[in-house]
C-alpha cells in the first residue's frame, strides 16, 4: 500500500509519518519510510533543489521530476513489491500544487510528466495536513529555498492542495493540522486501518 502526505511547509508530516510508521510496525506490518525531493541519487538531487541559488520553474521541475523518476524505479516499486506499506512525504501532488499554483505551470502538463516520471505510479491514499502557511512557518527552526518564498506563494499552494483534494475525494484524506500532533494522529489513523490490505 502507497500512502503519500502533503501540505505547506511545516503542517507536520515528518512528526506524523515517524508515529504511524511505530503503530504499522506494531501491527508486525513491514514499512518503509521515504521523502521526495531526497531519497534518490544520494540526496544530490534534493540539495540542489533547496539549498542552491533561483532557477528557472522548467529547471526545478524538471530536477523534481528526475528525482520522483528514480525514486519511483529504485525504492517505491520495489518495496512494494515486497508487500512494504509505504509512508512518503510529498510525491507528485507536491509538483501539481508548487510548480503548478505555485509558480503557475500548465496543471495537465505537469499531471502527464507526473505519470510519465512514474510510469503511472499514483498513491493509494494522500493524507493532507491542512494548515494556514503562517502557522506552519512559523514552526519551522530554518528555511530553505522554497520556504523563503512570498507568503502570497504559500497561500497559493495551500489553496491549491485543497483543491486538488477536493478533485479527487477517494483519494486524499484531509486533516486540521493545527490540531495537537496525537489528535493528528488519531485522525490519521483510522483511514489508513480501512484500507490495509488484509495478512
Ligand atoms: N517541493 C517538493 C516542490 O516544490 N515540488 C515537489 O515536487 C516536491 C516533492 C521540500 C520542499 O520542496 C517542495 C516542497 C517543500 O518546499 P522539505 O525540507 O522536504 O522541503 O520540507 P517539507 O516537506 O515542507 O517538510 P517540513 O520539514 O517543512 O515540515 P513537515 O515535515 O511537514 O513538519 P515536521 O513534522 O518536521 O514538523 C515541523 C515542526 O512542527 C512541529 C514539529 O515538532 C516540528 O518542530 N509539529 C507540530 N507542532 C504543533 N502541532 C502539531 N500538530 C505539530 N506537528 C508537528
């Protein structure tokens, strides 16, 4: 089972995903928690992305998307060929959402090059942690590249993520972030207990 989770800067993903991962293990259910940008070609790929100077939008999809390519090929697949439970913070969604109401990107080209760095590899359920960009940046202890920019630039994505939401309902599940990280939890919880495939 592939379960991705989205949402602005800060809304919590990591806390939530290391909780989730200890309860699945628990239920003896092997996992494998992953990201993007980051868990393909060493980090390199990641470090460019947020720690280097502006680039032109095409150039940072395109280093997003040859990311998503090799972690779809190397470590999604195959885990979940092995019947892995897969936990991944952000996946193609985030591509949708920044690059597209983000930095203004045509949103069915980005959904094909999606498809395309995938090889039509989608989530089974998106979890969405829901939150105003202000609350969820000011959690944060630094700010890379992408969290740097205009506030009116995280409005966008925040919007964005509901929408595509709200596009796909069977899909994404969407949860109040601003709610303390064990009622998070609790609410993500059930979701995912109704779609675990059986032993
Ligand atoms: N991006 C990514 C694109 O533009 N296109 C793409 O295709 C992809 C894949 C990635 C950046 O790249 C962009 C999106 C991002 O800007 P990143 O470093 O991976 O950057 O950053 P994020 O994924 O945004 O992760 P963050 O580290 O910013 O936030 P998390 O993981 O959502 O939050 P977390 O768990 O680290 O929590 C942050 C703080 O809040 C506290 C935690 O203890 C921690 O201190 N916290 C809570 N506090 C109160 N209440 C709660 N419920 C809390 N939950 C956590």
């Amino acid at each position: 089972m592939f379960i991705s989770f989205e949402g602005p800067e800060g809304a919590g993903k990591t806390t939530l995903i290391g909780a989730l991962d200890e309860r699945l293990r628990a239920l003896g259910r092997a996992t494998l928690v992953t990201r993007e940008p980051g868990a393909a070609m060493g980090g390199q790929i990641r470090r460019l992305l947020l720690e280097g100077a502006g680039m032109d939008p095409k150039t940072e999809l395109f280093l997003f998307l040859a990311d998503r390519a090799e972690h779809a090929a190397k470590v999604l697949r195959p885990a979940l060929a092995e019947g892995r439970v897969v936990l991944c913070d952000r996946h193609a969604d985030s591509t949708v959402v920044y690059q597209g109401y983000g930095r203004g990107l045509d949103l069915d080209q980005l959904r094909r090059w999606n498809a395309f760095a995938t090889a039509g590899l989608k989530p089974d359920l998106t979890v969405l942690l829901d939150l105003p960009p202000e609350i969820g940046l000011a959690r944060l202890q630094s700010r890379d590249r992408l969290d740097r920019e205009p506030l009116e630039f995280h409005r966008a994505v925040r919007r964005g993520f509901l929408e595509e939401a709200r596009l796909e309902p069977d899909r994404w599940v969407v949860l109040d972030a601003t709610l303390p990280k064990e009622r998070v939890l609790e609410c993500a919880w059930q979701p995912i207990l109704d779609r675990l495939p059986r032993d």
